[in-house]
C-alpha cells in the first residue's frame, strides 16, 4: 500500500481546473502491489452492461458540481461513496455493482428495505467508509484504495478535506432536484466511460416527462396533493423547494404544501385540515403506513382520508419519492395515483422492463408486489389496478 506522505504529489492538487494526477494503478503494479488490491473490491459474477466507452489506460476529465475538474486515469476500476443514493445510481449506469467497493453506512440499510441486496448480493459485504453523518473514515478509504470518492460539496469542506489531503480524487455532488439527478448521471457515465449509456437513461426520462405532462394537460383540475414524511408522533410536510414537489406537479397535482416555510417542516393537525388534501403520499424514510393514518382520528374529516386516497410511496433498488435512476416510475405511479382514469400502461410491466434495462436483473412478480407497497396499499381507493 502507498503511504499517505506518497499520495500527496503535486500532481494531486485538485484545488485548480484542469489539475492532473498520478495513475495510482501503474504505481502499484510497479510496486507489484496491483492484484493485492484489487482483490480489495467487491467480487461479482454480474457483467456490466457496455455503454459505448471503452478507453483503456485514458485520462478522464470530469468536472463536478462544484466546478472543479478531476483528472482521472481510465478505467475507473474501484469506487468509493460516501453519498447515500450514489451506488443505486452508479449500477443504474454501469448495468453492476462490481466497481462499487465503499459506501454509506446507511446505504446499506436502504438497499435491505428494497430490492437492491436482493438484485446484487455483493452489496451487503461492502465496506463502509463513512456513517450516516458523511464524514469519511480515511483510513478505510486509504486500505481500499478507490481510484474516485464521491462526497457531499455542498455541506462543508471537513467532508472532503480529508480524502484529498490523502491523495484521493473527490467528485463532489449536490442533490435534490431533477436537475441535479441529470447530472449525476451524466457524471457517473463519464467516470464509468459510459456516454451512450446515461445518454440512454436521460432520454427515456426526457421522454417519459413529456408524456405525462401531455396527459395530464387534458385534465380538468389539479388534485390537492400532500406529501407527508413522520415526525416525531406528528407529520412533515415538503414544500414547493423539494423533489416531491416536482413529480407531484408533473402528475397534475397541487402540492397544498407549496408556500410552506421550510423544506421539510412539521405541521399540524389544524393545518392538514386546512389544506384538506385530496391525495396524500407517504415518504418511505420513516414506518409509517396508509392504516395508521386512516387511523389518526384528529385527521378523519380529510377528504384523503375520508375517501381512502393515502399512499406508501415505492421503493426499488432505491426510494422513489427522491430522486434516483428510476424516478420516471415514480412520476407515472403518482399521475395514475392522482388520475385513476388516465391510461398510463402496466406499471408492473414498465417497472420490469425498466429494472431489467438499468440494472440487468429480472425481478420477480412477488418483488414488484413489494416495490409498489402492494400490501401496504391494499385498502387504499383504486390501487387494485397495480396488482399482478
């Protein structure tokens, strides 16, 4: 292993555009050192789906959303992330998990809650290099030698100081809009050397939002939409500044919680009445479920609940109320949610073939019956057209 005092060369320096760096792989081959490590990574029999790169030994140049550009030496073999959403995202581009080698720790548990364990085994033996509070453990980081750590840039320098005063590369991310999640694509298909592949993934959601903004412009009305995350005892709500702000007026909905301050802010039970929401969706952060909201007898005069319209939103290889490769699915679940008699096509069909296409895995009836909360949504209005 390289020591720290080796890593930092000069050609590290990634404080400047168009900084260069030391192709760490030749080093450890020269060193004999290159099978140890990449013995390191994660193993899998998985092929990773071809996205029309294929540049060996070439220097990447990819800028993040910081604006700073990194100078990687291709193929980027070993990844390291410490943003929680990133993995899902990285198999969705590179069709595998297998240059997946450090993650989140509460990646993990997301990737149980849904099918993602499931899809890549692998998964659950993935060395953690940061907790849920994202600052990274540089020792782990420096035993797995990744040859790119992805990090948070929006949330403080003391996340990805560390890793580059220990000679790594750090792509930086912001998150939290459509926009942001093109570009998270866009850069997962450079580093993976994979163009044609998340060129493939931005067009199928380019396509599918003009669909459904096509469908939804017939509509008479707007249906009041809320969506709701657990707070404490009581409820958040996400304002017009959030993702579920974004599918929820792309499905032909109004988010009643669209002027509130703050993005994610506790609310009443006087206020829920207030709003008295046509349609409320349930986050899948947090337990809570269609029945214990029909069940919260200071909410029983909303119309949602009045008329069984409450909602678990899906979770596939990740949530699909924030943004993620399969967000196009999501933003068809809540149009046909909020527009029962709108003809959308077999969700349960879409949601196969898109699994298939992102992640080469061919899931299962019984684990589309989960994605789509099936048995959480059961007694809820209309969700029987979801059903095998």
């Amino acid at each position: 292993m390289i020591s720290k005092s080796e890593r930092r060369q000069p050609s590290l320096d990634l404080s400047a555009p168009g900084a260069a760096s030391i192709s760490r792989r030749s080093l450890l081959r020269g060193a004999g050192l290159g099978v140890m490590a990449l013995a390191l990574g994660a193993c899998s029999s998985r092929e990773t789906v071809d996205g029309g790169g294929g540049g060996a030994g070439k220097q990447i140049a990819v800028t993040d959303m910081r604006g700073i550009e990194a100078q990687l030496s291709g193929p980027v073999e070993r990844i390291a992330t410490a943003v929680i959403p990133a993995p899902a995202m990285i198999a969705a581009v590179d069709g595998g998990y297998d240059r997946i080698v450090g993650i989140n720790e509460s990646t993990k548990a997301s990737n149980r809650q849904g099918i993602f364990e499931e899809m890549f085994p692998e998964s659950a033996n993935s060395t953690v290099i940061a907790p849920s509070s994202f600052v990274p453990n540089v020792e782990t980081i420096v035993k797995l030698d990744p040859d790119v750590v992805f990090q948070w840039s929006d949330r403080g320098d003391d996340l990805i100081d560390p890793i580059e005063a220990a000679g790594y590369p750090v792509l930086g991310l912001v998150y939290g809009t459509q926009a942001d999640l093109e570009a998270w694509i866009s850069i997962f298909g450079e580093v993976l050397d994979k163009p044609d592949r998340s060129r493939e993934i931005l067009e199928w959601m380019h396509a599918e939002e003009a669909s459904l903004r096509e469908k939804t412009r017939g509509q008479d009305k707007t249906v009041r939409t809320l969506h709701l995350k657990q707070s404490g005892e009581g409820y958040a709500a996400r304002n017009s500044t959030t993702y579920e702000h974004y599918w929820i007026t792309l499905a032909g909905g109004e988010n009643v919680a669209a002027d509130l301050v703050g993005a994610d802010s506790t609310v009443s039970a006087e206020q829920l009445i207030e709003w008295d929401p046509e349609v409320i969706t349930l986050g899948g952060f947090d337990e809570r479920t269609p029945h214990e909201v029909y069940g919260d007898p200071a909410l029983a005069s909303i119309s949602a609940i009045r008329n069984k319209r409450v909602y678990k939103a899906p979770i596939g290889a990740y949530r699909w109320e924030v943004p993620c490769a399969e967000s196009p699915l999501m933003w068809r679940w809540a149009t046909k949610i909020l527009h029962p008699d709108l003809d959308l096509g077999d969700l349960r069909a879409e949601t196969a073939a898109r699994l298939k296409q992102l992640y080469n895995y061919q899931v299962s009836s019984e684990q589309i019956d989960r994605i789509l909360r099936v048995d959480l949504n059961g007694p809820s209005a209309d969700y029987a057209v979801f059903r095998a």
